[in-house]
C-alpha cells in the first residue's frame, strides 16, 4: 500500500531508535524454521497492490489495498486470473479479505493511514454475484485506529486487530458479540476493545521499512476448522492454538512465530482447507513475488502452542 509505506517512511527514522532499545514484558515467541515453498507466481499486473487472500471452497480470491480495491481476483491454481469481479460499492481502503463458511467473502474496509476516519466497515460479497455487495459500518470506541487484519471465527464473529509500527496492536469485536451476518447494513455497529497484543522486533529480513516493519501487524487469517489463527507481519507469521474457536483468547496465548522469506512487503494470508498457510505480497516497486505456502501449519500451531503469552504478549 503506497500510502501506508509513506506514512511509515515519515516515522521509520524514530522508530529505529526505539525498537533497539525496547523489550516488551516477555522474550520472544517460540520461534521454529519451517521450509516456505513456492506455490506459484501472480502474472497479471492487477495483482501489484495485493493486500487479501481468501481460499474457500470455491476458489481462491485476491484484492489489492487503496486505489486498486474495487475489484476482485478470482486465481486458479497457477495464480492465473480467471476472472475479475467489480465489488459493486464504493471503498475506501480494503485491508484484508476473509470469508466465512457459506462462501460468503468479507473486505476489510479498515484501513487509516492518517487515522481520521470516523467509521469503518466490513463489506459482504457473494462472488457468483447472486447478491449486492453489502457494508456493514463499524465505529471504534476511542477513535481512529489504522487496520489491516480481520480474523473471522468459525461461528463469525469478526475480530479486527490494530497495526502499529511499535508492535502495540489493539484487538476488537462487535459489542454483543454479534456474528458477521448479523451487523446491522443500516445502522453503525460499535465496536469494543477485547484485547491487546505487543509484539517484540524480530531480526527476519523483508518488508519496506527496516525494524519497526518486523512489529506491524499486516494480515490475519483462521484456519478452515476455527482452531488456529495466523497472524503476519511484514516479516513473520503468528501461529496461535484454538481449540475450542475462540479467537480472541487464542490470541492471548502462547504463540508459534515462524520467520518469513524475504517479501518485499507482505500483507496477506489465508489457511487452505488442508491447513496450509499461504502468504502472498505486494510488489513494492519490483516484479510480481511469488505467492508461498507453508504446509502443515496447523499441525505446527497444535503441537507447539502451549498455554502462556511469549512473544506477542495478549492482555
């Protein structure tokens, strides 16, 4: 996201500084080394902004961020796109792409850069085009925040995670609790702050802004059964257990920190239905990166998240 890199380029300077001298409460996440393969490499220049993936069980889907988030990829399995979709309502910057388990897919309207929108929104999109894409308007409870992560749980709650360049992220879902299809499509729905997340500098190489980028969250996805969560950084993945579907308190626990291969700035992630974690990129001013995928990532996450917040440390 062009915007975004500028934004973060403007604080990069004082952030460096920072990060060498802080350590947040506890050592770092478990960190394990997985081999990352290639799964196949985008070619349509469409995919230059790309900042969501959605695998479902008709396919796997693509959208960019700001300025190229008013339509659609659906990819086969080379990364070749099939088809474009118009989304139909008018965005502002779209983050994340998630779906739940009737196929619909839900853009994460949410991203800030500047942090002045008053309201946020979660779009519902039914890609055979049989219905209208619908925005679900959300409003934070203590202002603007910049986002660039929506985690839905297997039953549907929608849960969005903050991006901060210091690593303080903030977690939040509807008040009520209210599944994603349920959010008024007339009325704002409040949002409540559930939880928060602060995340420790890593040494993994890759994004566009060295040290502080190892701390921004940048995408999130739930696995197709609702027992992990992934969350990303330009750098790294976040590999949380939850065994029993809950979202928000899998975030609190000990989590599995996998380093990334060198992307030029990564923002998207999504579980396949075989449990495989697939990670794509934007192209940040160079060729179409590969997309990649790390098989058996929730096999990884069930046998290494143990109880206990280490690395990215939930409250």
């Amino acid at each position: 996201m062009r915007a975004s890199t500028r934004h973060a380029a403007m604080v990069v300077g004082a952030v460096t500084i920072l990060v060498t001298g802080i350590q947040f409460g506890t050592a770092s996440a478990q960190q394990v080394s997985p081999t990352f393969e290639v799964l196949c490499t985008p070619t349509d220049t469409g995919l230059t902004e790309l900042s969501g993936l959605a695998d479902t069980s008709t396919g796997m889907y693509a959208i960019g961020d700001s300025g190229a988030d008013n339509r659609i990829a659906e990819l086969d399995a080379g990364c070749h796109v099939t088809r474009w979709i118009p989304v139909g309502t008018e965005t502002y910057d779209v983050e994340d792409l998630d779906s739940t388990t009737d196929g619909t897919l839900w853009l994460a309207d949410i991203g800030d850069n500047n942090k002045i929108r008053t309201s946020v929104a979660l779009i519902g999109f039914d890609p055979s085009g049989a219905e209208a894409a619908t925005p679900r308007v959300l409003t934070y409870p203590d202002g603007a925040h910049d986002a660039e992560t929506l985690l839905i749980s297997h039953d549907g709650l929608p849960v969005i995670v903050t991006k901060d360049y210091l690593g303080s992220s903030d977690i939040y879902a509807p008040a009520g609790n209210q599944n994603v299809h349920d959010l008024s499509t007339t009325v704002p729905t409040q949002l409540n702050k559930v939880g928060h997340l602060q995340f420790s500098p890593t040494t993994t190489p890759g994004g566009p802004v060295d040290g502080a980028g190892t701390m921004a969250v940048t995408g999130g996805a739930v696995s197709t059964d609702g027992t992990v969560v992934a969350l990303r950084t330009y750098t790294d993945i976040y590999l949380y257990s939850a065994p029993d579907g809950d979202v928000v308190k899998a975030l609190s626990t000990r989590a599995i920190r996998v380093p990334l291969p060198n992307e030029p700035q990564g923002e998207a992630i999504t579980f396949n239905n075989d449990g495989d974690l697939i990670s794509g990129s934007e192209a940040y001013q160079g060729p179409l990166p590969p997309l990649l995928i790390l098989r058996g990532a929730t096999a990884l996450a069930v046998a290494g998240g143990s109880a206990g917040p280490l690395g990215s440390t939930g409250s």
